[in-house]
C-alpha cells in the first residue's frame, strides 16, 4: 500500500519550453562587450582658439611692421644698468613686501582687537593708506622737507632731506601702504579660522597671544598665502612707480638709457621684458607654495605645470577614443 504521504514526482518541463531551455544553455564566462566612447567634438574651443590666434598673429604682425630697432633691445636686454636697475627694484620689492607683512599682521589683530582705541587707530591707518594713491603717498614723502626741514625725535636730529633719501621714500611709500592692503587680507585669513579652535586653546589654558601664534595663524594661512602671492607680483610692478622720486629702479634704468641713446621705445620693451620674467617666475614660486598649503584640504593637490604638460603630450600621442 502506498503512503498517502509520499511526494509525487516532479513533472519535468517539456523539451521546447523555455526553461528547459535556460537549462540546456550554459552560462557564458565571456565579459560583456566594452562600451566604446565617442568623445564630444567642442567645436567652439577650435573657433574660439582660431580667432584668438588670428588676433595674436595681426598684433605681432603691427609691431613687425612699426619702426621698432628690435637689435638695440637685444643689445641692452643684458646691459648692466638693466641689471643693477632690476636688482634695485627686487630689493625694494622684497623690503616693502616684508614690512607690509609685518605692518598687517599687527594691524590686523588691533583691528579684531576688542580695546576701542588699537581698533579705532587701525581702522584709520586702513582707510589713509588704502584711500590713497601710491603714487601720491610716494610725492608726500618726497617733499616732506617742505613742512618739516628738520627731523627732531630727541636721541636723532638731521635735516630732512638727508633722511628721505630716494631708497627710503621708496621703502616708506610702498611699505606702509603695502601694510593697510595687508592688514586686510590677514583679518580674513583669522575670521576664516572657527571660533572653536580659539575657544579650546583657552580652555588648555593658552593666552590670547599663543593662541594666535600656534593655533590661529597657521590654519589661516591657507587663506593668507594665496592673495599674499598677488600682492607681491602686482608689488613687483607697482614698484615701477618709485622712478618718480628719483630712485633708480628697473623703469628708472631703461628710461635713462632712452633719454640717452633716443631708443625711448626700445628701452620700455626691454623693461617689459624683464617685468614679465620676474612676474613669470614668482607665479610659480607662488603655485607650489599655494600647493602645499592645500595638503590636507583636498582630497588630491592640483597638478605641477610639469604634470599638466606631460598628460596633454600623452593624450595627443594617444590613439582617438583610446
């Protein structure tokens, strides 16, 4: 007798049924097919990249044709009052640019100061030097004989215009206003800091003035750093300015040799030359300071110059659509 309880056999699916089927078919190993990508042809970039280089080439075809004695600049290009010239205004530039740093760096924590008076007199210095004109700042400092003949501080007394020599009207006149330019972007740089980091440096038991030193100033120098780059490079030329008080820069140089040797353009082109080559390389001396700076900020640095050349060399020696 047969147990009520016992299973039937499983019906097997007919032969021509799509599961039986499935079955017979064994699974495929192969990897699927890779997509093959087609890249977007940018065909604004090609317009926009002719008509610039169509530009380029009309303004390098009107100064061929402009009565320009292209080998007197090739001729002065390495003169030795160039040289001399351009080392006075790296000295200069150098000079301003470290008291401008000193000067916001001081002015920036009298500013955020809570005391009335050290916020009232920075605010003042801000708005006289940023107000202003460098080119006017630099003639009061020149004819500051004119109202004070004499300079009397007690321990030093001397006429005037022995102390406002060409190079120290220079380093007043681009320093301190430097410094209010400065003072600005150091108060942004500490604001950009969280309150957070100040609160716990208290609670460790940190004055006010280690708090600034070790925990304040250097998160705020990732702010800091990049605009400080740029003041320098527009420093660097705005030292060009110096030649007015009779200081004998870069600018200063080239328009001596002109007034002499009646190359007053020729000279202009090789100060501009020499303009672009000290521009050019603090830009990037600033990008590696930039770039390092930014470590630990971003998830990865931003490619070297080097790096950058390399990829376009490797993507134009590639294979289309590899």
């Amino acid at each position: 007798m047969t147990d009520k309880f016992d299973k039937a056999p499983a019906e097997e699916p007919p032969e021509d049924s799509p599961a039986a089927k499935a079955e017979a078919t064994p699974a495929s190993t192969a990897p699927p097919e890779q997509i093959k990508a087609i890249p977007v042809r940018h065909w604004g970039r090609w317009v926009s990249g002719v008509i610039v280089v169509a530009l380029l080439g009309t303004l390098i075809y009107a100064f061929s044709q402009g009565n320009v004695q292209w080998d007197t600049v090739g001729d002065f290009i390495f003169d030795q009052r160039i040289i001399e010239g351009m080392g006075r205004t790296l000295l200069i530039s150098v000079l301003s640019m470290a008291i401008g740093l000193v000067l916001g760096v001081v002015f920036a924590v009298m500013r955020l100061s809570k005391n009335p008076v050290t916020g009232a007199v920075a605010w003042l210095y801000i708005w006289f030097f940023r107000g202003t004109p460098v080119f006017v700042q630099l003639l009061l400092w020149f004819n500051l004989a004119l109202i004070f003949p004499i300079l009397n501080i007690g321990f030093y007394k001397d006429e005037m215009v022995d102390v406002m020599t060409p190079f120290m009207v220079a380093l007043l006149g681009l320093g301190l206003n430097e410094g209010a330019y400065m003072a600005e972007i150091v108060r942004a740089g500490i604001q950009s800091v969280d309150e957070g980091q100040t609160e716990a440096a208290h609670a460790l038991g940190m004055k006010n003035s280690k708090t600034m030193r070790r925990v304040v100033l250097p998160q705020a120098m990732r702010v800091i750093v990049p605009p400080t780059g740029n003041e320098f490079i527009n420093l660097l030329k705005t030292s060009s300015l110096v030649a007015v008080v009779t200081y004998v820069d870069l600018t200063r140089a080239a328009q001596n040799i002109g007034s002499t040797s009646f190359a007053v353009m020729e000279m202009l082109l090789v100060a501009s030359v020499w303009y672009l080559v000290l521009t050019s390389i603090f830009s990037v001396g600033q990008y590696y300071l930039e770039r390092r700076y930014a470590r630990g900020s971003l998830r990865t640095l931003p490619p070297t110059p080097w790096q950058k050349v390399k990829r376009n060399l490797t993507s134009f020696s590639s294979p289309r659509g590899a």
